[in-house]
C-alpha cells in the first residue's frame, strides 16, 4: 500500500473514491458531508444530487465504525465511501500521556473500525486510489493528533495494493498526519481489523 499524506482539497484528487464523514442515517449533513453533497449537486446537478440522496436512502442507516459505498453520481471520482466515525466524548485535548479512558478506548476502537473497513471496502470493490479525510475530527471532535496516528496505523497495517491519500483540510491536521503515528500515541493504537 502507498500512504500520501496531503494537504489539499479532497474534490481535486484523482482518486477511484473519497470518503464522507457520514452520520448514521446518511443524510446529508454539515461540515464535509454538507460539502461533498453540494459538490455533487454542482457536478452532477440536481438530478445528481437527488439520486446520491436516494442512493443513501435506500441503504438506510450504517453504524458507527462501519462504511458503505454509492456511486458518486458526478464528482470527478466514480465513487464515495460513507463512514461513520465515533462523536469524541473523550477529554479534549487529550492530555500527554494519559491513560485512556474506557469511554475514550471504545472512540479509539470505532475510529480504528471504521478506517478498517474503508479499505476492506476498496479492496472488495477493486477501488486502487481513495482519498480519505480526517474521519470525526470536525464536528465529532475527535483530537487530530489521535485521529491522524490510527488513521497510519491502520493503513501502515493492510497490505493492499492501492494508494490512500490522507488528506488534511488545514495547517494543523497536516501536521499531525506528518508526524503521524508519534511516539506518544503509539502505544495506544493497537488496529483492530
């Protein structure tokens, strides 16, 4: 597997698939998921948009820590992944050094399940290329810092033959994903898949 670490907007990349950071019931949401459902709406127009959304319908719901694929009906990459990352109830910011919490351990262990089946999920499809944006570090609030070390430990992990982009939407996100998986959360990262 080839990990990039990129700091670029996720619509630019020449990918087989990108990855929404969905809600449960796949609705079009805010933050990226409101994002990528209006990049829709403007490459594939209305009658794109309205296909994705029954598209996401008709699926219904997927849980937190699992992923599920549409056709993107329009964006430049044929595919989008919808996963659902866990909401952070964790301490923020997560102090150095700290001994996760049991609440803080299953965040971890979902965010882990749910990069897992990404890429179970592009491998089953024959999807080489997909970018995949910091899962739950907007509005679920999940740290960055931790986000980015399972995101590379979990890729660091599967041996696919394929590209994942981890692409950061700002300065610090990008940080992390370079010095992703630090020493100091090393440790507590063990991939589930």
């Amino acid at each position: 597997m080839q990990i990039k670490r990129v700091r670029d907007d996720i619509f630019s990349l020449q990918v087989g698939a990108i990855v929404n950071p969905a809600n449960e019931r796949l609705f079009e949401g805010g933050g990226l998921c409101g994002a990528i459902f209006g990049q829709v709406r403007l490459d594939g127009g209305e009658e794109g948009h309205r296909r994705l959304t029954e598209a996401c319908r008709t699926i219904g719901r997927c849980p937190t820590g699992r992923a599920v694929i549409t056709p993107s009906f329009g964006l430049r990459a044929p595919h989008i992944i919808h996963a659902v990352g866990p909401v952070w109830e964790g301490r923020r910011p997560l102090p150095v050094g700290a001994t996760l919490t049991n609440v803080e351990s299953g965040c971890l262990r979902q965010l882990e399940s749910v990069y897992c089946n990404i890429l179970r999920l592009c491998e089953a499809e024959g999807i080489k290329s997909v970018a995949i944006p910091g899962i739950s570090t907007g509005i679920f609030r999940f740290p960055k810092d931790l986000a980015a070390a399972v995101a590379v430990a979990v890729c660091q992990s599967h041996d696919i033959d394929m590209t994942v982009n981890l692409v950061a939407y700002d300065d610090e996100s990008f940080k992390y994903l370079l010095a992703a998986p630090s020493a100091a959360v090393v440790d507590l990262v063990r991939s589930t898949c």
